[in-house]
C-alpha cells in the first residue's frame, strides 16, 4: 500500500469513486463479490436502477410505432436518446446517426449484412478482434470479397507496416472495409484511433469496434471520424442489458443495402406488388420494436458516467492496470521462479484496463484455467478463462502458427478428418492436436467501481492458492468452446 502510494500520488485524485462504491456499488461488498469482469461487463449504480423505475412507474409508454400519446411519449424517449448517444460522442447529428442494436454484435451484424461486398473488395481485419467482428468475413467471402488478416506481434499488437502492407493491397476507389477493435478485449491493448484517417486515405470505410474502449476512454468523432463504431451500452454502464448501437456516418449509411425489411424499416411495401422501399433514415436499420423502455435507461447512464467523468475513470483503471501488471509480474515462487505469464503489451502505456495472463506453478508449467476458473470462483472472484471470443490474439499469445490451426489447405483437410474421427469430437481433443499446455487464458479486467482493495484481494489469492504449489487438476469441467 505504501508502495502504491509513493508509486501513484494522482490516484487520490480519483477518491470520489471509493466513495461511490461504499454507496452505490455496495452491493459489490455486501454480497463479498471481488469483480473483476469489467470487459465482460460493467456494473449498474443503484441511482440508475431507480431512475429506472421511477420513470417506467410514473408515465404511460406504448409501442413507439405510432401516434398514440403512450406511443409518442416513447417515441420522444427514444429521439432525446440518440441525441445525447451524439453528444456524449460529441457528434454531429448532420455527420452521424444512431442505429440501436441488442449489442455491438448487433451493430457489426448490420455492417456485414449491409455492406456492398462484391468480387474485388476487400476485408482487412486485424488478428486482434473479436469474434462478432471476424464474423463480417462470412458476409463478405460469401459475396466474392477477399479477406487479408493483419499479424500480431509479440506483444500483442499490430505494425504499422503490416497495416500498410494490407491496406495497400486494396484496389479501387472503395477497396473495402477495415475492421478492428479501439481497444483489445484480450489483451487491453489499444489500437491507434489514426488508423481510422489513415485507411480512409487509402480509400477504405472503417468499422472501429469500441466495445472495450468506450467505458473507460472518450471517443470523439469529431477527431476521429470512422464510418462505423459499434458499442455495447451495458459495458459502459452495467444497466441497461440488450441496448447498443452502430453509429453510422450518413454518407457511409446511404451505401449500405439492407437484404430484407421488417416491421419498423419501411416506407411502403406491396403484397400483390411485390415491392418495398426502406424508410430513408436510421430506422431502415432497426428490426422490429425498439426495446422502447429500456433505451431511454441509455440516457440515465451517460448522466452518470459525465456526472463521474470519464476521465477520471480511465484515470483510475489506468493506475490501477499500471500497479497490478507490476505486481503480477513480481509474483515468484520461493525457487525464484515466475508465477504468472503475462500475454500483450509489456509497457505500461496505449492499453486499458484488461488483462491476460497464465498462472505458472514452481516447476514453470502453465496452471490449467479451469482451475483458476474454480478457484477463483471459490474465494468470491468474478474473472475470465479461455479465449475471450478473440481467437486470433489467443493464437498468438499462445504462438500458434497458420499451419498448426488449418491455415493451410492440406492441413484443413487434415483438421476436418480428424474431426470425424470418433476420439476427436470433444474441444479437449482439438486443444490436444494444437498441442496447447492449457485451453486459455485468465483474465482480469478493471472499471468504474474498481478499488485498491480488489486488486489487493486478488493478488492474495493469488500467492495463497498458487505460491509454492502445483495445482488441483481434480475434478477439471470438459471445456466447452475454445
Ligand atoms: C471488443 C469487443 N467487441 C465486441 C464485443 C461483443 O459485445 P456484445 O457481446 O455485447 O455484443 C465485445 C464483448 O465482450 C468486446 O469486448
């Protein structure tokens, strides 16, 4: 603690949010909860769940399809929605729009489905991405596009010269789109917003996965104007769940081509005649009834958020990240040996509060993250094992080759064979044939109302169950997905 203090004098600064947790988190406490799941999710303030209720209690809100007052009033709930979702992003309704979505998958999904793939076009996506966003890639190979992956490095990022090598390889006014993440939900490390100007300049459209970033960062689209951002509310805010958005630029929203219409997307649509035609706006692009009570919740928590300031919690989770990176890699058995294997950036700076890492029992072996999974479940610790839906920096944290995953076409083959094989049907199996130590990694990730205290509590555990110890690979769960 002392040590924290000297290391860190500006973290007093960001008291207000011990003060915040001992209230409006308290049920982290009072239920002996030690959270570390903040990518996963982030976690309501009561004030918002009674704001919740108070306005969902004391009005009227029907479906916002029509013109009823109960429908209006949604209706105007929804509309100050997207305008406050503009302005936290400090956005320009004549440049941006809102769609909602249930989530960022939702967002990346309406960008893969709309997007004018064809024979020519191109998908550049970094390794480092989440599986909603290397999903895109169905779409476009479906619809003749390449697909080129940009390498990691050993730390878990991205060169700018291979970013060049791949974005220079598109041809054409529009060579296509590249995807990838503001920050890595794996590894925590963030990504240049410049790429976003500078694959532009090459001629792409830009898809920047905010998901991990937004919670703790601000994003400005006035500096950084990307054709489409997806965002995931509850990371943000913890409450509401099933709300999040794309925000599209206008100009990039008018060349997308949605494959069908729904309820709710349309200006005019025939039976006998066999035509529809798309509402002209943002609408076009939401399937169905908005979740009309909850997305007004939105609004309540960008509230919250700029009552507390963003910056003072990107501040906070960054002195906290900084010291327990330095603790974990301090942890040594009494052989001198390391405890833990950290897995992304070794520095300090352009990362965010995620982190990902193997234990290493006294003999250098990795620790199985099932039992870390059970252990730390045991002592009351809300962590993440496994891959986290980024496959591809897992691959690299693990330093799998191409050719070891069925990168190569005989290898595919191969791979597919043995699948059918009847010893080589479970994920245990495949983690086998990879020759992996361990099916993942653990992960701890920090936010709003992270504290000293928990990353304290967290590295006890850690030197208790794994100091000086092999560990308890009794009883392990089969895993499920990889
Ligand atoms: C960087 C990133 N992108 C996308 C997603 C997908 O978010 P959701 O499951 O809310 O759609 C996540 C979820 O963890 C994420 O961390």
């Amino acid at each position: 603690m002392g040590d924290f203090d000297a290391a860190f004098p500006e973290y007093a600064a960001t008291s207000r949010l011990d003060d915040l947790r001992a209230t409006e988190y308290s049920y982290l406490d009072e239920g002996g909860h030690v959270y570390l799941d903040y990518t996963g999710a982030g976690l309501p303030a009561r004030s918002q769940l009674r704001a919740h209720a108070t306005r969902v209690g004391s009005g009227a809100f029907g479906n916002p399809h029509s013109e009823n007052p109960t429908s209006s009033a949604s209706t105007r709930l929804v509309e100050e929605a997207r305008s406050a979702i503009l302005a936290f992003f400090n956005a320009s309704p004549k440049d941006y729009a809102v769609i909602f979505t249930p989530n960022a998958t939702g967002a990346c999904h309406l960008v893969a489905q709309s997007y004018p793939w064809r024979h020519g076009k191109r998908l550049v996506l970094t390794a480092d991405n989440h599986n909603s966003v290397n999903g895109i890639r169905e779409y476009a190979t479906g619809h003749g596009a390449r697909v080129r992956y940009v390498t990691l490095n050993r730390d878990l990022r991205v060169s700018e010269l291979d970013l060049n090598a791949a974005l220079g390889r598109g041809h054409g006014t529009r060579p296509g789109l590249l995807a990838y993440p503001a920050q890595s939900n794996f590894s925590g490390a963030r990504h240049p917003l410049a790429w976003v100007e500078r694959a532009q300049s090459a001629g792409y459209d830009v898809l920047l996965d905010v998901a991990a970033y937004v919670p703790t960062s601000r994003l400005d689209l006035r500096e950084v104007q990307p054709e489409f951002a997806a965002v995931s509310w509850y990371k943000v805010f913890g409450y509401p769940t099933g709300v999040g958005c794309l925000l599209v630029r206008r100009d990039a929203m008018s060349r997308l081509r949605r494959p069908w219409f729904s309820g709710g997307t349309i200006w005019g649509v025939s039976v006998q005649g066999g035509w529809h035609r798309l509402l002209p706006n943002e609408s076009a692009f939401e399937d169905g009834t908005l979740s009309f009570l909850s997305i007004p919740d939105v609004m309540t928590g960008i509230e919250w958020v700029s009552s507390i300031g963003v910056e003072m919690i990107g501040q906070r989770v960054q002195i906290l990240t900084s010291w327990t990176l330095r603790c974990l890699a301090g942890l040594k058995h009494s052989n001198g040996r390391p405890m833990t294997l950290l897995y992304g950036p070794g520095d300090e700076a352009d990362r965010g509060g995620t982190i990902a890492f193997n234990f290493l029992d006294p003999t250098g072996k990795l620790v199985d993250e099932r039992a870390v999974s059970r252990d730390a479940a045991a002592a009351g610790i809300s962590l993440r094992t496994g891959c986290f839906c980024n496959p591809g920096a897992g691959e690299w944290a693990f330093g799998l080759s191409r050719k070891a995953v069925g990168g190569t076409f005989v290898r595919r083959q191969l791979m597919r064979r043995s699948f059918l094989h009847v010893d080589m049907t479970t994920v245990d199996d495949y983690l086998r044939v990879l020759g992996l130590p361990t099916g993942g990694a653990v992960r701890i990730s920090l936010g709003l109302a992270s504290t000293l205290a928990d990353v304290e509590s967290f590295l006890d555990f850690a030197e208790r169950t794994y100091r000086d110890r092999l560990p308890d690979l009794n009883g392990l769960a089969p895993r499920l997905n990889c």
